[in-house]
C-alpha cells in the first residue's frame, strides 16, 4: 500500500528525530545542579557562566514563571528534581518554604546582603531588588499634582486617572507593605478608593503603555519596566516619566527576587554555592551589568547611574515572610480585584 | 484501546476532582459564590456564544464564495483563509493591542479571537462543500425551490457536523484561551484560574476553579451531540458526485473580493506587520542563527512527533464514534475534548503531580512532554479523523470482508486510505497547536530545552519585543507546510 508509506515514514523519523534529542541531553558526567528559574531568563544566562567557571559546576535552568514554578516544586515534593529556586518576587518563596520544601541557608551566604533582604528564618535570601515607582505621562500630570504617599492615589483628585495591575504578585506585594504598615482599616479604604479611581491592566507593562499613550494619566508599576522600554524603542515611555515615592512610605516598597536551596536536593552543598555566588560580588555585578536593571543587593555593587540609586530609595521596612498573606487576598477580593 | 486513550485524556479532570474534594465544600461555596465570579461566567458564556456565532458566519460565509462561487483567485483565496491558523492566537492579540488599544474589552476580544480561529469552522465546512452531491440540490431545484430555500433546507443540514465539529473547536479554544485575553485585558474562567495561582499561590483553590471550566465543556459537548443527531452522511452510489456548478458573482464581485480581501488584511495583515515593525525598530532585535534553528527544529520535531502520536490515539476514538454508536462509545468520545478546554497550567500540573508519584522515569522526558501534548490536542485530531470517517461508507468494509479480507487487512487497504487525507489535516492541526504551546512546553520539558514559543515568551517577558519578534516569525513559518497541507483539495473539482 504505497499510500500508507509517508505516514509510516513520517512517524518514524519524527521517533528517531525524539530519540536523537534526548540522547543529546545527556553530555559530560560533571557535577551539575538544576535550577528552576522564574527570573528572566537572560539575567540567568550571563550569571551561570561566570559560576560554572569559578567552581567547574555546570548550571542547567528550567524557566517558568514565580507562580508556575513554585507550584510545581509543591506538586513534586520531596522528588523534586531542582536544587535551587530563584523568582522574580518573594512570595512565591514564602509559598515554596511554607511547604517546608527548602534548607537553611549558610551564615555567609546570607551576611552578603542586609538582613531584612532575608526572612528571619534564613530559608532563602533576596539577590535582586525592585522599586515601586508612580509612571506618569508628562502631558497630563503636572510636577505640582505628584502625590507624597501611595495613599493619596486613592483620593478624588485621581478618579479615572490611575492604572494598575492588582493580578500580578508585583501589586499584591504592594497592597502588603500598605498592610504591614498602615493596618487593615486603612489598606481596605485605600482598595476601595483605588477600585473607584482606577482602571485595572493585566501586566505593568501594559499599564506603562496606557499612561504613555495617553490612555490613563498615570499607574503604579515597578522600576525597570520604564527604564527598559528606555533602552528598547523607547516606544512605550517616551511621553512619561518616573516619580519614587520616599520617606518610608508604603509607595517606596522594595520587592526582591529570591534564592534558595531545595531540602530535595542531592548536591546541597553546589546548590548553596550557586546561591552564595549569585548574592557574590561577582555575580552581583553581572546582575548590574546586565539589561535587567534591577539593583543589586550587595552593598559592594551600583547599578548604572541612568537609574536612580539604590542609597537613595527610602524603601519601609517590610517582613518579607508576610507578604501575600491570606489577609491580603481577602482584602484584594473583597475589593473585587481577585 | 479507545478506553485507555479515554482515560489518559482524563488524568487532568481526575486531578480536578481531588482538589475540589480537598478543599472542602465551605471554602468551595466561598471561592464560587462571589460577585467576581459571576462576572467572569458571563464573561466567558459571552466570548464563547459570541466567538462562535461570529466564526460560523465567516467560515460559512467564505468557505460558500471560495467552494460555491466563481469569484476571482478563489484558490489563493483559500490558502489565504487557512493560513490565520499559522498565527498564534497570542501574536494575533500582540499585533492589535501595538496598533489600537481600543481592541481591549469585549467587542476587542471577540474580534480578535474570531480571526484567529474561524478557520477551524472554515476548514471542514469547505470540505464539506465540496464533497456535497449536487444530485440533491439539482433534486430542490427541480420541484422549483428557490436558491435560498435549497441552501438552507438541503445544503445546511449536510453541513452540519462540519458546522459542529468546528464549532466545538472554536468554543474549547476560548475557554482554555489564556495568552490573547490576558493581553486584551478580558477576564475570563481562565485567566482568573491563573489569576488565582498567581496571587494567594493558593493552587488546591486554582484547581478547584476548573471544575467550572470543566462544567462549561461538558455543556458543550451536549450541545453539539444534541445538535448533530444520529445520522449518517456517507454517500454511496454509482460513480462519483460530479463537480457543483458554480454561481456567477458578476457585479457582486465588487463585494466579495474587498470583504475577502478585508478579512485577511485584519487576520493577517495586522500580527504580520506588527512583527515587521518589531524586527526594524526593536533595539534587541538580533538574528542569533544557532538559538534560531536549535528552537525551530525542537519546535518541529515535537510538533511533528506530537501530531503523529496523537493522530494514532484518535483513530480508535473516533473509529468507536462513527462505527460503533453506542453509549460507552459516545463517552469514550467526548472525555478526549475535556482537557481541551482546561488552562495548559491545570493539564501541566495534573500531568508533573501524577507522574511524579506514579512514573517517575518518565518525567521530564520527551515522553512525558509528547503525552502531555496529545492529551491537550487530541480533539483537534479527533473532530478531523471522525468526520472524514463519517464520509467513508461502511458499505466498502462490508464488501471487502465479503471478498474474505480479514478485518486487519480490511482496515490497512480500505479504511486507512479513505482516512489518510483527514489523517494528515487532523495532524497538522495539532502541529499547529503544539507549535505554540508554552506552560507544558515549560513545565514538563526536558531540562535546557528550547522552542520557538518559549524563546519568544522569555524575550517578549523581558519586554525585548526585537528581540522575540524572529522566533514569532518563525513559528509562523514552520507552521506553514502544515497550513497549505490543510489547505490542499484532495478532489480538485475539475472546471465545468
């Protein structure tokens, strides 16, 4: 039956072609570590080489997203292959070592970077940070308008005026440091004043792109988006610019991206290294050497100065343990946000 | 064997059901019964009744100008309908929200999702089209029925389970739709469950949200089976049908060329010249040809393996569901569309908890990944393979059993040549669909694994839009041998 042939054919090679790649996978016997990677991916690409050349330890990554990946460590468990977890923000860390899913980490590992980058219980550590800013279009905000506080965006003064991403870990981290520091009564009121004021965006980028075009006159995003855009096309924020909350209000959060070691983990001791150089001088300045303009977290390193400084943020102090608590996504419902 | 292919399909479902029972009815009623979710099913009931109503009328529409009329070009035409398919939903969606941010919203979304994928309802209602027997039509005009009476009465009804099946297609698609609607700023079922995993990290409530989702295809699936009935539509006479004589358009061309000519300047035009604009002004816009061609022939070769695996676990399906009209067939048939309509994260995550715990060699290998694929795209295969075993008369089985053919040989030399065409259209449908997948490509892939759609999510995540923009055109590229394989006309009508 000659007709049958091609699919026949076909099948094969394609079995051949699956059989060919995964042979491929399988290279030197080295000692290697896997890590799932939700930050982006090419930060981890520029830092890995500079690891394996200093310990001979080969880095393999499996990207996803903060919540993706942390959910699929919890649905592996203890036979998860990963040694090490790194995410964009914290929560997902709380939720990874609320399942008791990671290993302490060493003393020295976690003194190269503040201490309130770190939970109390030294589970993981933050390696890279990220501010809260206000990007505002330049045609519609006046400097004079400029809120002081994050809070006052909830006010009349900015019905229909302000953007937002409530969806996203970025904002609830957000809507934490306002609970943390301001107490139930006051972040409920301020989420309500927001879901009047306010236009939700599913992305910061998204909403970065509406204040720039015009669309809404100003939103609450982090740091690097704006300055990316920047050094892109300069598409999306070339009729904005970026206002940082101080003083330790709840505007000024700093969130952080997270390491830790996996309790799982055959090779515990790579795995620690890999995190203790990613908090390292070394891997601190690939970090502020490359696109990603998040600061690093090491005091020893400084971000290009086209960003504002990191000395220069009077970010609050949060714990980082508490954020995206289960208060806070009773709050975000109960404002019809979740 | 339709059962076991039955219950892999089904591993995601059984997940679901866990979940549900472990988070308990109060914390159930809780998540469920909130403003916020009333909203979300109106929402989604909306986007689906919409999305498909709007794809009917298209695909209908055009597959009746490109197959029953004599307007200009109608090959080229065709080729150009079929093609939307190589444009993944969410490129489509990046296209029109970097050109107009007034696609956001409802009408946006209805618009866009409809572009992307009314070629599903296209596809087999112009084959249906052209493999009608005119001899019925020539039959209503004889006892002087007008054109629109005979279309409606007599071809109509034989284009429904063309009209059906592309239809279901269309709504699992937009229940399970996430990337385009998240960029359009529509909530619906689906980004909320991913809403919902993303914020309270709280995946047993994620999961349990499904079970709706779950509801909504099982509503679906009745409909469509309500809808097409029990008969059978295969047609068995002397000789072959002739060609349809086609109707002349005249001035009327003046309207159908501009509106053909509109629909794919919006369906392909507008993604296509927003990728063109990314890769010249894009600063990250480079050509790295090694990552290049390493993720487009990883991208092939699982999209290739994939088809094929899953076209052969829908043979026995649809072959129980054609021949074998019986109630366990029936359900063996409709559990292969559920994980269709579910997010990729609830599949992915059904497939990492049960073969973490159950196999465990296999996962994060090929094997596992391939699987994950069919379970997800099986009905793509499905819904093409059972309609053209539908059109395959069981009176030529009849006739080589009678000559004394065993029942093996019978299937290799009869059934399977008969199928082979809507073998390789189910087939490069699923091409298509793995092309583009992402969460399972992430979650379940070998590691250090690249495609083309998790290349392009990892620049476009970085807002290096330049630098994503070669990988989108080169998913669409790949996927273009299997868009002209759709397209192809196995009975070239021959012109009268």
């Amino acid at each position: 039956m000659p007709r049958t042939r091609p699919l026949l054919v076909g099948t094969a090679t394609a079995v051949a072609l699956v059989l060919t790649l995964s042979s491929c996978s399988e290279e030197d016997d080295g000692p290697s570590i896997t890590v799932y990677n939700a930050q982006h991916e090419e930060l981890l690409t520029e830092i890995a080489p500079g690891f394996t050349e200093e310990t001979g330890i080969d880095v393999e990554l499996r990207h996803g997203d903060d919540f993706e990946l942390a959910n699929q460590l919890v649905q592996e468990g203890p036979d998860s292959p990963a040694d090490v977890f790194l995410t964009e923000n914290s929560p997902a860390m709380s939720l990874v070592d609320s399942e008791g899913l990671f290993a302490p980490l060493d003393g020295q590992t976690l003194r190269q970077v503040p201490d309130q980058y770190a939970p109390d219980n030294g589970h993981w550590m933050g390696f890279a940070a990220r501010s809260t800013v206000l990007v505002y279009n330049t045609d519609l905000v006046s400097d004079a308008e400029l809120p002081e506080s994050i809070l006052e965006l909830a006010e009349p003064q900015w019905r229909d005026r302000i953007a937002f991403s409530p969806t996203g870990a970025d904002f609830q981290a957000i809507v934490s440091a306002v609970l943390e520091l301001e107490g139930e009564r006051v972040t409920e009121q301020w989420l309500e004043g927001l879901a009047a004021n306010g236009t939700v965006y599913d992305g910061n980028d998204v909403v970065m792109e509406s204040v720039n075009s015009g669309e809404v006159d100003a939103g609450v995003i982090y740091h690097y988006y704006w300055y990316r855009d920047q050094q892109e096309a300069g598409d999306n924020s070339s009729n904005s610019q970026l206002h940082f909350f101080d003083d330790r209000d709840p505007g000024a959060f700093v969130s952080v991206s997270g390491a830790g070691v996996l309790e799982s983990s055959d090779t515990p001791d790579d795995a620690e290294q890999f995190v203790a150089y990613l908090a390292s001088e070394a891997g601190q300045q690939d970090i502020a050497d490359s696109y990603a303009l998040e600061y690093p977290l090491n005091p020893a390193v400084q971000l290009d100065d086209s960003v504002k400084p990191f000395e220069e943020l009077e970010p609050p102090r949060v714990d980082l343990a508490a954020l995206n608590g289960p208060q806070v996504i009773d709050l975000m419902q109960n404002a019809g946000f979740l | 064997m339709g059962a076991g292919v039955a219950a892999l399909a089904l591993l995601p479902l059984g997940f679901i059901a866990v979940y549900t029972v472990t988070v308990g009815p109060d914390e159930a009623r809780e998540l469920l019964l909130r403003p916020r979710v009333g909203e979300l099913l109106v929402n989604t009931v909306r986007l689906v009744v919409a999305g498909i109503a709007l794809s009917v009328m298209l695909g209908l529409g055009c597959a009746w100008l490109v197959e029953r009329t004599r307007v200009p070009f109608g090959r080229v035409w065709h080729l150009l309908l079929v093609a939307p398919l190589a444009v993944p939903a969410f490129v489509n969606s990046y296209g029109w929200v970097s050109l107009t941010p007034r696609v956001e919203g409802f009408a946006g979304a209805v618009l866009i999702v409809t572009l992307s994928y009314f070629p599903l309802v296209y596809l087999p209602v112009s084959a249906s089209l052209r493999g009608l027997d005119p001899a019925l039509e020539e039959a209503s005009y004889s006892l002087d029925h007008s054109r629109w009476w005979t279309f409606c009465r007599v071809v109509l009804p034989q284009l429904r389970p063309a009209l059906l099946g592309g239809s279901l297609l269309v709504g699992l698609h937009l229940l399970a739709e996430f990337g385009a609607l998240q960029m359009l700023r529509f909530p619906t079922f689906t980004t909320a469950i991913y809403d919902q995993y993303r914020s309270s990290f709280n995946g047993p409530a994620a999961t349990m949200l499904a079970s709706v989702l779950v509801a909504c295809c099982v509503l679906l699936l009745y409909a469509e089976l309500r809808l097409r009935g029990r008969r059978r539509y295969a047609r068995v006479g002397a000789g072959v049908p002739r060609s349809v004589p086609r109707h002349e358009l005249g001035r009327l061309n003046l309207l159908a060329v501009p509106a053909l000519a509109g629909l794919v300047a919006l369906a392909l035009g507008v993604p296509l010249s927003s990728l063109a604009r990314w890769l010249v002004v894009g600063s990250s816009t480079a050509f790295p040809m090694d990552e290049l061609t390493a993720a487009a022939s990883t991208s092939l070769t699982l999209g290739g393996a994939a088809a094929a695996l899953t076209v052969l676990l829908a043979l026995p399906v649809a072959w129980l569901a054609v021949r074998q009209r019986d109630l366990v067939s029936t359900v063996i048939e409709r559990s292969t569309y559920v994980a269709s309509s579910l997010p990729g994260i609830v599949v992915a995550l059904a497939l990492v908890t049960v073969s973490i715990n159950v196999a465990q060699p296999i996962y994060q290998t090929f094997v596992l990944l391939l699987l994950a694929y069919a379970i997800m795209f099986l009905p793509r295969a499905v819904v093409i393979v059972r309609a053209g075993l539908e059109q395959a008369p069981p009176m030529l089985e009849d006739v080589s059993h009678s000559l004394g053919v065993g029942p093996l040989a019978t299937a290799r030399r009869v059934t399977l040549p008969l199928l082979l065409p809507s073998m390789g259209a189910g087939a490069a449908l699923v091409f298509l669909a793995v092309t583009t997948e992402l969460t399972a490509t992430l979650l379940l892939a070998p590691i250090e694994t690249t495609t083309l759609a998790t290349r392009f999510w990892s620049h476009s995540s970085a807002a290096s839009y330049g630098a994503a923009a070669p990988y989108a055109l080169l998913m669409i590229l790949i996927s273009l041998p299997a868009t002209y394989l759709l397209s192809r006309r196995p009975t070239e009508p021959v012109a009268s």
